[in-house]
C-alpha cells in the first residue's frame, strides 16, 4: 500500500474529562466533615458521629431512614430541624450538649420516626408538647433533670425506651431528698403537679395577704393623719381672738362633723 508523503492526520485533542464525563458524572453533595452516607441492613443510614458538630447539618439526603448525630456539640434543636426527612425512623442525638428543645424541633416526623435517642445531653425541662405528636419510643436518661410536675407532665406523654426509665435521675427537685433518685420511682407515691398546685396557691394567699395588710396600714396612716390635722387646727382656732374665733371654730366643727 502506498502512502503519500507528507500527508498527516490531525486529531484534536480532547480532554479526558470530557470524554468521560457524560459516562462518570455523578452530582456530588458536599457533606460537613465526618459526615457520609451509607446503606446498612437495607436502611439508607446518614451518619455524623463523633464530627465536630455544633448545629443540625444541613443538606441530609431526604430518603434517609437513620441519621446518627452523636458524639457531637448540637447543644439547641430549633423548630423544623428534621422537616425535609419524612422516611426517617431512627434518630441518635445522644452524648451532645442539647440544653433546650423547642416545641415544633419534630415536626415531620410523627409518622415515620420509631426511635429517638436523646440520652446523656443537658436537658433540665422539656416542655410535654414536644413529644405531642410523636409516636417514637425514647431514651431521655442521663440528663440533670430537675424533678417537678413539667416532668411528670413529659414522661406521662411519651413512651420511653425499654430498661431506660432508672435512668431519668433527678439532678434537682424542690425537695432535697428526691435529689440522686430515678423519677419514675418518686412519680408512684408523689404526684408533682399536685405539690406545684399547693406551692402556687399559698404563695397567692401569702401575696393576698400582703396586700390586704398595706391597705389596713394605709387606712390607719390616713385615719391617723386626718385627725392630726383636725386637732392641730382646733389648737389654731383657740388662739385667735374670740369673735372671730367663734365663727370660726363653728364652720370648722361643722366641717369635721
């Protein structure tokens, strides 16, 4: 076979992404550090243990069944923090900072969510409407707990996880002795809301009181004075001359009576 000299073929050069791209592509979402996604026994699991996190991540994929955020700094749920995870069943935020709740921090999730684990954070009260809609069993131990009636109001609400109940611990209470002893115990021979119920009432016959006593003091003050200033006058009248003292003296006495 001939060949013509001289004659060469050019072939441009394309670059290797181009040429791979449409068959490699994939749209990437960048995920906070320490964080990936995972499939485990057929659940779509996101997990975030242990990553530094001091706020609910953004951008967790909205087909995930179990999202674990443990392990981290999250010390606040906010309103809507799961709202874009309607399939979501498992929920860890155990061994973080979270010290409030607000009341709407679930919602979205009353259907789906089946387990919630918030143990060993910093919760002190929790408001029972929180929990209101969800029908996910939960793990509230190891919090400093402070044992009154918005926690009797709380646990009376939500199911609590198997063999986790001793460990609702009441770091404070109105009365000492119930400090260092599993609330659930304590909830069997005391009602708490009963004892805020009796707390709250003398407290309003003590304030009632106080003020029924600043207006006898009042009165008295008033009566007390009124008649100083009665006697001091007639003191007055006595020292003028006697003419226009007796005019005088009876306007004044008509006046008092």
């Amino acid at each position: 076979m001939s060949k013509t000299p001289g004659l060469h073929v050019v072939v441009p050069w394309i670059p290797n992404a181009l040429v791979l791209g449409p068959f490699c592509f994939h749209s990437a979402t960048t995920f906070p550090k320490g964080c990936y996604p995972s499939t485990e026994d057929g659940f779509k699991t996101f997990r975030c243990s242990k990553a530094q996190l001091t706020v609910i991540p953004r951008d967790i994929p909205n087909d995930t069944n179990k999202l674990y955020l443990d392990y981290n700094h999250i010390s606040f749920l906010p309103n809507d923090a799961f709202q874009n995870l309607p399939l979501l069943v498992e929920l860890d935020l155990s061994h973080n900072a979270i010290s409030r709740v607000e009341v709407g921090a679930f919602r979205g999730l009353s259907e789906s969510l089946h387990a919630l684990d918030l143990s060993s954070n910093k919760l002190v009260s929790v408001n029972k409407d929180v929990f209101s809609a969800l029908k996910a069993k939960a793990n509230l131990s190891s919090n400093p707990w402070l044992c009154d009636c918005t926690l009797q109001q709380l646990v009376e609400r939500v199911e609590l996880v198997a063999g986790t109940s001793d460990g609702i611990i009441c770091d404070a209470s109105a009365r000492k002795e119930h400090i260092g002893k599993p609330f659930l115990q304590l909830v069997g021979d005391i009602d708490f809301c009963n004892i805020y119920k009796k707390t709250t009432d003398i407290a309003m016959l003590v304030t009632m009181f106080g003020w029924f006593a600043m207006v006898i003091s009042y009165l008295i003050y008033y009566v007390r004075q009124n008649q100083e200033d009665a006697r001091r006058h007639l003191e007055y009248l006595k020292s003028l001359p006697s003419k226009q003292k007796k005019s005088e003296e009876s306007s004044t006495i008509s006046t008092v009576v």
